[in-house]
C-alpha cells in the first residue's frame, strides 16, 4: 500500500470517530506536517479519553505546534492522562515542572520520573542513570549502569552510547571489553560511530543519598572562581560530569549545520566569516528530561533562572575554525524579533565537553585573558553592565582550534524568563 492509498485508509477509519483510528490519522498527519489538521484530530481523541491522544495533545500545546503555545492547558491534559494511569504523561508533566515556571518545581518530580522509570520508558531511564551516574556511591555507579542497559535494549540509540563509553572504560563496573565490541559493531552497522575520548578530571562526584533519585541536585550552590573584573568573568571545573559532556555530544551529532550569527543591521541569523563552527541549537521540542537537567544546572551555576535561558546550543570546532572577537548581547533590532519581553542577553555560560589537543581557548581581549578548555570546566561571563546597559568591554573570542577538535555547550541567559515553561 503507498503512502497515500495508507492515508486514506486511515481517513476513513478515522470517519466513525473512533479515538484510536483519530489518533492514528494524527500521527501520520504530522508526519506529513500537516500540523493543524492534526493538532484538531488529536484533540477529539484526547476529548474522548484516549490517554496517548491527550499527551500527544498536551504536547502540541506545550511546543505551539499546530497553535499558539499554551503550557498551562498542556498541563492540565497531562494531568487527566497522568490521572489515567499513563507514566509518559508523568514523565511530561516532571519535565515541566523542572523548568520552575508552569508547574511547581517539588517532590513529584522524582516520584513521576520513578513511574516512568518503571514503566520502561527510555527517556525516563537515561535521565535516571545520568542522575545515579553522578553519585558516588559504587550501587549508584551499577544502577547507571543497568538502566542505560535497559534503555538501549529497548532501541535507545543515545543510551547506548553512553553504555558503550561504561563498557569500554568498566565505569560503573569492571571493563567488558567483549560486551563492548558487540555494542560498537551494532552501532556501526546504523551508522552510529564512537564518541570523542571524554574524562573529566576535575570532576567531584555529589555525596547526596545513594540509591534515592533526587533530580533537584542540579540545583546545589557552585563555587565560582573570578578570573576578572572587567568584564567579569567566572570559571568552574568539574560542572558536569562526563557522561553529561557526553550526552551533548551524543544529541548534538545528528543535528549540527553551520553556525550563523546575528546580522545587526536586520537582526537575522546570517553566515559570516568572524564564526567558523557548526553547531546544533535545541528548541524545546527536541529537549528531554536529561538533557533538561544538563541545563538547569548550567544555569543554576550561573545564578539565573532557565526559564530566562535561551535554546542550548553546542558548537563543534574543528582545526582551523574559530569564533573571531564578539560580543553576546544583542542588537535591538533581533531583540524585537525574538521575544522582546526577556530583554538582552545578560550573561552566558559556556562549558568545554572534552580535551582539544591545541588551540581553542576562549581569550577576553580587554582582561587580557584566556581560558583553556579542560572536560566539565565552565566559564560564566557578565554581557551588560548592572544597569542593563551593554558591556563593550565583554568582548571575547573562540580561538582557532590547532590540533584535534573542540566541543562546547552554551546558554545565552536573558533579563527576563525567555521560556515558556
């Protein structure tokens, strides 16, 4: 059956109004981007009870995708899914409620990932093992360990890996070396290649209780050096563990294209010669739970709200590519363009994913300084001045990379909340 002939078929089973058969033709509908048909069509199926309709429903809300971006009502269906027994709505409704602002960030959070982790739901268990990965206990380490083996036997192409780096590196238990030429192999024959050697040797692992998932230690306090003044500029190291510089990259991969940069006469993002890199910026549709707790982190270390956050991005560099001297806050013209109401960019936090074998540290012109890349380390730079005025003095630069490659992950941190949820 082609393509069309199957779209009709499911039109017509969709004719009676059957909830699943309305779900089903919303699927394939949005596939095809025919987005609003869609978004009315998992509607009557979410009206209906169907629970799968009413997430896939909440989520449309939640993104604006077929309609304006409406978090709160997203909410609300998500709950009447969660009421009916649906660990995916409790994933959604945790994921939403890390962002602080739609639902309250509180103690069901855990409980609802901890539904969705045993309902088997592979991003609740690579958010999981992330979390247990971090914690220095040895049951902890193992617990990563067996929920990202359970992620990637369920088709987890991002936890499996990061089960790789654990197999080869015996992280978690000892090296299976065997296990992980099977594992490599299954990947290499999707077309999935091996990761960058990432280690973080600065690293302390949290002391909070083992064997309890508790996603708010993203929020505990970190110690920042101050390397200057003018422009005031931070560094931490050991931010993020390895198996996060790892799952950045991992997600990064397959959606990097050349890096743009604002144009200040029109406010568009433009490719210019002063950027180099390619990266990979993600919209919120493309954010799961992990990669969420990544950022609350980064933006916790940077004393700043993520709802003020703007999409995270992470730009790779290879040996010759550079980000020549620029400043971070923006011109009002793409202020205008982009959510005026959170004003400028206010400062930035940017974190090294792994070793670069020459080049690429990120120099401030004006301080005189130069931050070397080093796995985990973090650099918080201040882009206005107290009064809300541009800095002229935050100037900086990616220098070029000499040897190797160099992978970075940023958060552009705004006035006001940027996010909607």
């Amino acid at each position: 059956m082609n393509e069309d002939a199957a779209l009709l078929d499911l039109r017509r089973r969709a004719h009676d109004g059957s909830p699943q058969a309305l779900y089903q033709l919303a699927s394939a509908l949005v596939l095809r981007h025919e987005l609003d048909e869609a978004f009315t069509l998992h509607r009557r199926a979410a009206e209906a009870g169907l629970a799968n309709a009413q997430i896939e429903y909440a989520r449309m809300l939640m993104y604006g995708v077929g309609c304006d971006a409406e978090p709160a009502r997203a909410a609300e269906w998500l709950l009447r899914a969660e009421a009916a027994g649906s660990p995916i709505a409790s994933y959604f409704l945790a994921l939403m409620s890390l962002g602080g602002r739609t639902l309250p960030r509180d103690g069901r959070i855990n409980e609802r990932v901890l539904r969705a982790v045993r309902a088997d739901y592979p991003p609740a268990l690579r958010a999981a093992a992330l979390h247990f990965g971090r914690k220095a206990d040895a049951a902890d380490q193992l617990r990563c360990l067996q929920l990202l083996e359970r992620g990637a036997g369920l088709g987890d192409v991002i936890a499996a890996r990061l089960l790789l780096e654990r197999l080869t590196r015996g992280e978690g238990d000892r090296p299976q070396p065997e296990a992980a030429a099977e594992l490599r192999s299954q990947l290499q024959a999707i077309g999935v290649g091996a990761l960058p050697d990432i280690v973080v040797p600065d690293y302390a692992p949290d002391a909070s209780a083992p064997g309890v998932l508790s996603l708010e230690d993203v929020l505990r306090p970190t110690d920042l050096h101050l390397q200057s003044t003018h422009p005031r500029v931070m560094t931490v190291d050991g931010l993020l563990s390895a198996e996060e510089c790892r799952l950045l990259v991992a997600n990064a991969e397959v959606h990097l294209q050349r890096s743009r940069t604002v144009d200040p006469e029109t406010g568009l993002p433009v490719e210019q010669e002063i950027r180099t890199s390619s990266d990979a910026a993600f919209d919120a549709i493309l954010e799961d739970l992990a990669l969420r707790c990544v950022q609350l982190r980064m933006a916790s270390a940077a004393g700043v709200p993520l709802d003020h956050a703007e999409h995270l991005v992470v730009l790779r560099y290879e040996p010759g590519q550079e980000y020549r001297p620029h400043r971070d806050y923006r011109p009002p013209s793409s202020i205008e363009r982009d959510r005026p109401d959170a004003g400028n960019r206010m400062r930035t936090i940017c974190v090294y994913l792994n070793e670069v074998e020459a080049g690429g540290q990120t120099e401030f012109p004006v301080a005189g300084l130069q931050v070397q890349p080093r796995p985990g380390r973090a650099v918080v730079f201040e882009n206005l001045h107290a009064d809300g005025t541009p800095d002229p003095d935050s100037l900086h630069a990616g220098l070029p990379v000499e040897r190797g490659v160099k992978w970075l992950a940023t958060l552009w941190l705004r006035q006001g909340p940027y996010r909607r949820f």
